[in-house]
C-alpha cells in the first residue's frame, strides 16, 4: 500500500464544504519526484531531521506547535526557493476534517492536518535529498562532455565558510552566546570582544573572508570557535517595532552544533584543505584529516564501541592519530599505542590515512595480511618483515 504524502485542504478547517484536499496517493513514483525536487533539498542529515521531528510530534500539545514546526521546516531545508515545505505548511488548515458519517460525526484524528504532513515527511525522510538533486546536462555538456568536477580553492572555501557563517547568524545559531542585535538593544561589539577573549585576535567579528584568507591557522581556530558557540533554536517571536525581525529563545546545543559540523564539511570535503570536522569521538568539533568514506565509516564504528580496554586505546589512538599537525613519528606512536588484538590493531590500520613511509606494527594474522591487501588495492606498495624480535609481530612499511 503506498503511503499518502499528506492533505492539504483548502478553505476553511473542519468546513464539508470546503475540504477538498491535495493529496498524493496511489503514485509513488510522483512523491518521489516532488521530495527529488530543488525546494526539499535537506541541509541537515536525515537523521537528525527525524530526530527533531520526532521529537516536535511528541509534543503535540505546546501551544506554539505550529511556530516551532514552522522554525524546523525553515531550518532543515534549503533556503532561497520559492514553494516548498514553508509555504506549504503555511496553507494547511488547521483542524482534520470531521463530516458527517452515517448520520454521526467522523472521528477526529490525533493530529491536525499541520502535524500530520510534519510526520508523512519524517516518514519519507529516505526520499529527500541531502544533496542538490542531479541535473540534465546543458547544451555545452552534451557536446563536450560533462565538465570535471574540481576542488574549491582554499580562498572560495573561506568565502562559502563565511557565507554558511552569516546564514547560520541570520537564522538565530549563535544568538545563545551573542545574544540578538535588536534596535531597542544593540549588541554592539559584544560578540567581538567574546571572540578576541576566546582567540587573542580583535575586531575579527563579523567575519570577513579577505581577513581569513591572509591566515589559515585563524581561519580553522574560527571553524572551531563557531561549533562550540552553535545552538539550534526552537522557538522565537517577532519583533515589528522599526522592523528588527525574530527573537530566538529556548536553545538546544547539541542539534545545532551536529547541523553545524554537517554544513561545514560539506563545504570542507570539497575543498583543498584536506580536512573536516570530527563528528564522534574526544575531538568531536575539532579539525582532524580527512579520510575516505569507507575509512570514515570504520572509524566512527570504532569510537563508538563500548566495551572499556582495548575499545578506550583504539579511541585514544585514532584521536591521537588525526590531531591536526601531528607528524610521522606522532602517527607512528598512536599506532604503536593500539591494543594488541589483531582484530582491533588490522581494522584500526586500515581506517587510519596511512601516508608513505609510515611504519605500522600489526600483529602476525589473517588481519595484517588483509590490510597489506588493502593498501595494495588503493595503489600504495607494501613491505613486511618478520624478524622483530620474538613477539611475533609484523611491521608493515608503505613504500
């Protein structure tokens, strides 16, 4: 049975008359291609969408439902498109219809007709993209080719950065720390001096790509500064007067900062510098060296573990392995510094970005053969020696 989108009525709510609705049911195909379409594009992981719906339907009862739903559609999905998922939240009537039935009234349901297209989106969340919906090639790519995608340069990378960074202040992100710059209140150079408190650097608020680009090191401290600050607003209030626009209240830090560190590196993984922000783990937040999605993946299930022991030195070494600047002797060491069983040590091998002339140390196993197998594959050349003493060890060696 394929699943209703939902209804839209128009005209008065709860009116017989005037409940004709807009619904897509019985083709699937054609709520696909409305989710795959510009204006749903998701700027938050799937996951984290649920999550906060979820969350929102679970509190159906908040006298500000409708605001707070309003705020997360607005949040969670892509701005700058006419249409989507505000503007039609904004035409749904408020009540399920109730018609005459038999000669009884219908049922109500438990959720209004606003509640339930928020919950049909979180049921078809697998349906939305993450990413800007794929596009048919123009005239010029259908006769040369389709153009080579290429890296954002450092300097486009600190203009987007610093773009999401006005957009993400617009929407009320760092308004926990900077407080709202109302015309009844004027926040002045407040969020300044917090930021040269915080980096020993002035006037670097607001942010100004052509200051970031003269010194990367500032411009990764500021990327990290700002995850520490965000926090996702649920609910605000308009403030008309000399037309100052919304106040933000009632914050929560975690979702704000996991949207965050999402928008960040997907700039970040188009980018030259090679980095991105850890998303798990002890240096969650902070700039470690990118690795490919296989590796990411290997890498977040083994932080994640629980267990004590062995799982507490494989975090600790994968922490100690992609701090930012540390050299070849320093990823030796953290190597080196995971546990002993070949499971761990292989697995964990294989998900840390081995340069050249890194030696590992892996015990003697299928595992440590598996691994030489994968570095193999990616290009990279293996040497092993097994004369390392009576431990039994092998030291694996890319050339």
């Amino acid at each position: 049975m394929v699943r209703r989108l939902w209804r839209v009525p128009s005209g008065q709510a709860g009116s017989p008359g005037c409940a004709r609705s807009r619904c897509w049911s019985g083709d699937n195909a054609r709520v696909s291609a409305r989710l795959a379409e510009a204006d749903y594009q998701l700027v938050w992981p799937r996951a984290l969408f649920k999550s906060e719906a979820a969350k929102l339907l679970n509190q159906r009862d908040l006298n500000d439902w409708n605001d707070r739903c309003a705020l997360l559609l607005d949040d969670a999905f892509v701005r700058g498109i006419r249409g989507g998922r505000v503007e039609e939240f904004a035409e749904i009537g408020e009540l399920p219809y109730a018609g005459p039935r038999d000669g009884r009234d219908a049922p109500r349901s438990a959720m209004t007709f606003k509640q339930q297209f928020l919950r049909d989106l979180m049921v078809n969340a697998d349906r939305l993209n993450e990413d800007p919906p794929p596009r048919r090639p123009y005239w010029s790519e259908r006769k040369t080719g389709l153009r080579s995608a290429r890296a954002l340069t450092r300097d486009e990378t600190i203009r987007e950065f610093v773009d999401l960074v006005h957009e993400l202040e617009m929407l009320g992100y760092f308004e926990k720390r900077f407080g709202k710059y109302c015309i009844d209140d004027p926040y002045g150079d407040r969020p300044a001096r917090w930021v040269e408190r915080e980096l020993g650097v002035a006037d670097l608020w607001p942010l100004r790509t052509d200051r970031l680009v003269q010194e990367h090191d500032l411009f990764f401290d500021v990327v990290e500064l700002l995850h520490d600050t965000a926090a996702r607003p649920l609910r605000h209030w308009l403030h008309s007067h000399g037309e100052c626009g919304w106040h933000n209240e009632l914050f929560e830090i975690e979702p704000g900062r996991l949207a965050y560190r999402w928008r960040v590196n997907k700039i970040l993984d188009r980018s030259e510098f090679g980095y991105r922000l850890a998303e798990e783990g002890a240096d969650v937040g902070r700039l470690v060296l990118a690795t490919d999605d296989a590796r990411s993946t290997l890498v977040r299930k083994l932080i994640t573990r629980d267990g004590g022991g062995p799982a507490d030195q494989v975090r600790h070494a994968i922490e100690l392995f992609r701090a930012r600047g540390a050299d070849r002797n320093q990823k030796r060491s953290a190597v080196v510094a995971l546990p002993s069983s070949s499971r761990s040590v292989g697995t964990t091998c294989w998900c840390l970005p081995l340069s050249r002339k890194t030696v590992v140390r892996s015990s003697r196993s299928p595992m440590a053969s598996t691994f030489v197998t994968r570095m193999q594959s990616r290009g990279e050349t293996t040497t092993s020696s097994t004369s390392t003493g009576s431990s039994g060890s092998t030291w694996l060696q890319s050339n």
